[in-house]
C-alpha cells in the first residue's frame, strides 16, 4: 500500500499577506496563529471543504526562503527516513512531536534537493 500526502505549508516573508491571499483566493479561513515547530506566525488552513488535503500558511524561519512543502503520511518517520537515506535521501530534521499535542513529523531531502515533509499516521 502506498502513502498519501496529507498536508500541505506554504512558507515565506509575511506569513499575515500570504494568509490574506489565501484567504482572498480561495475562501479559506486560518485558525489562530500558533509557533510551529521552528515556524512563526503558523495558521493551519480551513479550505472550508471535505475533498483534498488541508494545510497551513507561516513564516519562514530566519535564513530560509519562502517555499512550498508538502508532507507524505508513514507509520514511522525513523523507518521512512531509514529507506530514504538508503536510496540517497537525506535527513533535514526531525523526528519532532507538533506542540500542542500534534503529529510527529519529520522532512528530508530527496537527491535533487526538494524538501519533503513526514507526518506519522
């Protein structure tokens, strides 16, 4: 069986004008911000449907561009990040518990050195 992705981020400069885009865009709603793990000023996305993935919108942290993440859903990240660095992978960070009582998740780098994100399902 394979893995689905399961949520996305979109990450940059003005984590309030991305929202405000978004919101504008789209129709979609933010809950409150919260500090992620190593992201500032993070809202998860309320897209206000049941079809596709739901996601969030924050800052980037300091020395790192805007980009777009999404994250792929394992039974365990320690297992994936395994199988990934054998097939030339490499770990960003991670495994780390979401504050608040949220996933465990982790990101790598595949060999062309897009950021892909691990949550624990």
């Amino acid at each position: 069986m394979g893995n689905p992705v399961v949520h996305f981020e979109i990450l940059g400069k003005d984590a309030k004008a991305l929202q405000s885009f978004y919101k504008q865009a789209f129709d979609w709603d933010f809950d409150v911000p919260v500090e992620g793990v190593n992201v500032p000023q993070y809202s998860v996305v309320k897209t206000q449907t049941d079809a596709g993935i739901q996601g969030g919108i924050g800052k980037s942290p300091d020395g790192y561009g805007g980009h777009v993440t999404f994250y792929v859903g394992v039974p365990s990240i320690e297992a994936a990040f395994d199988k990934i660095e054998k097939l030339g992978g490499k770990r960003m960070m991670g495994p780390d518990k979401v504050p608040g009582g949220g996933p465990t998740i982790g990101m790598f780098i595949d060999p062309e050195g897009h950021a892909i994100g691990l949550v624990e399902v």
